[in-house]
C-alpha cells in the first residue's frame, strides 16, 4: 500500500456568484438523519462553499492549483465548466501536476488534504469501487478484477461491513485496499467535529474487526470535506482520497454512457469513482467489465492508494 507519491489539487469555480469546490457527485443518500434533511443534497449544488456542481449550469472559469503536500510544482490553471454533465466540472480535464509527473511526496505526511490524482509514474490510475460491501455487487466486481488482475480501492461504509463482514474480508483477501468510508455515509460536513470524527471511527473498528487491517485510506461521502475530517485522517495516518473521474454511475446513466465517460476523462493519475453499493448497481458491474480491458489495452494499469 502506498501512501506517498499522491497529488492534491483542488479546483474552484466560480459560477453564479458562489464559489464552488468542483468535483462530482456521489450517490444519493440513503440513511436517514438530520444532516440530511437540508433542501439542497451535496450533489445538487454548493453547500457551505464547498460544494459540488452535480446540476449546475454555466460556463464558470475555473482555476486549478495544484496544493499538494510536500514538494511538487504543480500549479497551473484550466477550464472549469459547471455544466454538470458527467465529469466536466474541470475535474477531469487535464492536469499539469500529473502531466509533467512532479508530484512527490514520499513520506511527507501529507495526508491533511485530498487527493484527486495518483502520481506513480505514466499510464498509472487508481479505481475506486465505493459505497459497499454489498452482497450482490461486491462479489461480481471481485470477479471482473480477478479476472483482469486488477487492484481497486473499495471505500466501505462502516456499517454495511458489519453487515457484511464475510464479503469485506474477501476484498482484502484479494489484496484491494479497503478505504474508510464512515459509519453512515452521512455528510461530514453538515455533522459536529465530534459527531464527524465518530463517524470516522466506527468506521475504521467494523473495517478492523471484520478484516483485522486497520484502513489507512478515508473517503469523505460526497467529497465532502471539512477541517476537522481532514485533522482527524492526520490523526489516524489515513489518506484523505478523493476522486477525478465521476462518470456518476449511481445515476444510471446507461452502461454506454459509463464507459465513455470514463475513456474521455481518464488521463494518468486519474482516480476513478465507482460504486458497488447504494442500489442497482448492475450498469456499473458491465460497464467495468467494459473499461477495464480498454483501459488495459490503452497501457493504463491500475495502483491503489
Ligand atoms: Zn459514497
């Protein structure tokens, strides 16, 4: 497992006169709480200004700087475009940082800001399988990974590998990394520091007393990250990932429109976002079955974080 060599970036929009942490959506949420009760899910636009433009329109300028930890140059600016269509945003557009393979961060502790790309050298991304375990779809993805001898990330969420924990211990007995994705799967940031960091750590006992590792890997749901979130993954000496490829599969787009959203958007260092959990996740499971022999082909192969 790694946890060097990872480039944080983060780009913000400017779009109708909020300012906007660009990124992509997650699924909808599907445990009921109080945090989630505000008119406006994370996904259908900016919330607290970190939000993400799932549905937003407009033509914002985004400005992309690459803030990773430790020693890197990467900076630059692009596009953003709030169009809300599968991944554009900016998020997925080219990346100077990872273009140029300046990110580095052996061992600098960087893990107090997000990671949206991988830096392990060309043709290297990361797939993430998120929202599980789940018993019907976990399995089937296990089965297309085996097959192609692929490693992925699985985020889990805390309580489903309580639930589940036979299936949990199977992803980390193939050797994917199993990635802390809370309790609940509630928004952090709409959550006290205190009720976000339980979250977290509930999460990381389930995943420890199911698997017996410890995660070294937290995904916030949502992409929704908060100060003390990130305090607490330096805290625990988990890497805070996040993705850049959405091709919002959750969403059903149709299993064509998965594959080609993935193709288009995916360049080295992407870290692709997929979910086995959250509900009918059967266009997801044949659309990986499409794209990973693609992405194979095109000389990408696949690291975890
Ligand atoms: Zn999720």
């Amino acid at each position: 497992m790694r946890t060097g060599n990872v480039i944080n970036r983060r780009v913000l929009l400017t779009a109708g006169g909020l300012t906007l942490l660009a990124g992509c959506s997650a699924p909808v949420q599907r445990v009921t709480s109080t945090a989630q009760t505000r008119p406006m899910p994370e996904h259908h636009g900016g919330h607290q200004g970190a939000g993400r433009p799932g549905t937003g329109t407009g033509t914002g300028t985004g400005t992309r700087t690459g803030t990773g930890t430790g020693t890197r140059t990467g900076t630059g600016t692009s596009k953003g475009k709030g169009t809300g269509e599968g991944t554009g945003h900016g998020m997925s557009g080219p990346n100077p940082a990872t273009g140029t393979g300046h990110a580095s961060d052996p061992g600098g502790g960087g893990n107090n800001k997000p990671v949206y790309y991988v830096a392990d050298g060309p043709k290297a991304i990361a797939l993430t399988i998120d929202d599980g375990p789940n018993a019907s779809y976990t399995p089937q993805v296990l089965r297309l990974l085996e097959k192609h001898r692929v490693t992925a990330t699985f985020s889990m969420i805390g309580m489903q590998v309580a639930a589940e924990p036979a299936i949990a211990r199977e992803v980390a007995a193939a050797g994917h990394v199993i990635s802390n994705h809370t309790w609940r799967h509630l928004d952090l940031a709409w959550l006290s520091p205190t009720a976000a960091i339980a979250e977290m750590d509930r999460a990381t006992d389930a995943i420890h007393r199911a698997t017996g590792q410890t995660p070294t890997v937290f995904r916030a749901p949502y992409g929704a990250w908060s100060a003390a979130v990130l305090r607490r993954c330096q805290q625990t000496g988990m890497t805070p990932l996040d993705w850049s490829v959405d091709p919002r599969d959750w969403a059903r787009p149709g299993v064509s429109a998965i594959v080609a959203n993935i193709l288009r958007n995916t360049r080295t260092g992407s870290i692709i976002l997929e979910h086995d959990g959250g509900g009918n996740r059967a266009e997801t499971v044949a659309a990986l079955g499409i794209v990973i022999p693609r992405l194979l082909d095109a000389g990408y192969h696949f690291v975890t974080i």
